[in-house]
C-alpha cells in the first residue's frame, strides 16, 4: 500500500519553503493547494549559493498523472511564489516514481473536494493481493445520497469521472482512486 512519506521538514529554512510553496494552489481544482493533493513531496535548501548569498531552493513535486497539463502552471506558481519571498534561485524538480495515488491525498484535501461538490475517492490505492473490492456506490456531495450512478468514466479532467445522482437530480464529478 502506497503512503504518503512526504513530510514537512525540520530544518527551520527547509520548513519556511515548504509553508510558500504548500500555499500553491491547483489551477484545475483551485480549492485545493499541492499539500492537499500530496504532490509536494520535497523541499532542498542550499544557504547563500544563488546571486546575492540568497538561498538556492530545489522543490520535488509529482504530478497525479504523467500528462496531467496543470504541472507546468503548478510549476511556475511555485517559482514567482518563491521569488515575491526572496528566493531568486529555485528549481522545481518533476518525479514521475513512485507515481502519485490518491493516498497521498490529506484528509483536510478530501474535505476540500466534498465542500467545492466533487466527491472524494474512497479506498486505498495500494498494491492489493487477494479479492479486489467493488465499490458499490458513490456518495453525493451535494444531499448525501448513495442512490448515485455512474454517467461516464471520464469526467472533466482524466482524474474524475461524471455521476449522477438518483435523488437530488445533481450531476457532480467523482475524484477516482488512483
């Protein structure tokens, strides 16, 4: 089972980078900030090394999937970010591996996503063994019915899928478990 190791650092410089870049917001879901997402997953501080004896930053992110186009946005947030708070020489760093799942995702994130109407992923993306679980429904996060059906697999970006819900009437997007 993959969990999420990313981990706000010690190190008071480190930790104060981390605080900037955690504030970036997602440009496809903008109620929910990287941190949330759990694709900030490191931040390297070199002291006095850029022009001027400011601090050389290395910000690690993941994307949620290897196309996703939002990275270069995430990207250039996290670079004018780092520069309106002094820091000229930051380098924002894309691993692929291990690849992002929706564990990584914080609880205070899927909040987020119940409150903006897209319904959170439920499960855990792991390396499974054994019987594969079903889920059966999906509840809406408008009226919080589970008598929800799936319209189509891909929703308005390829980390949603569409759904409906039988009660409320609401179409509303599901964030898959990845």
């Amino acid at each position: 089972m993959s969990t999420n190791t990313a981990v706000r650092p010690a190190d008071a410089l480190a930790a104060k980078v981390w605080d900037i870049a955690a504030t970036i917001a997602d440009p496809e879901i903008p109620v929910l900030t990287i941190e949330d997402l759990g694709i900030l997953r490191e931040v390297a501080v070199v002291p006095g090394q850029a022009g001027g004896g400011r601090p050389a930053v290395e910000v690690t992110i993941t994307p949620t999937y290897s196309g996703c186009p939002a990275m270069d946005t995430i990207r250039d947030d996290i670079v004018a970010a780092l520069d309106r708070h002094g820091y000229g020489d930051v380098q924002v760093k894309l691993v692929l591996a291990p690849a992002w799942t929706t564990d990584w995702m914080t609880e205070s994130g899927k909040a987020k996503l119940e409150e903006y109407g897209i319904a959170a992923p439920t499960g855990r993306a792991g390396v499974r063994t054994g019987p594969v679980r079903l889920g059966l429904s999906v509840k809406c996060p408008r009226c919080n019915s589970l008598n929800t059906r799936e319209i189509t697999r891909f929703g308005s970006t390829s980390c949603k899928a569409l759904y409906q819900c039988n009660d409320c009437k609401e179409p509303f997007d599901y964030f898959k478990v990845l």
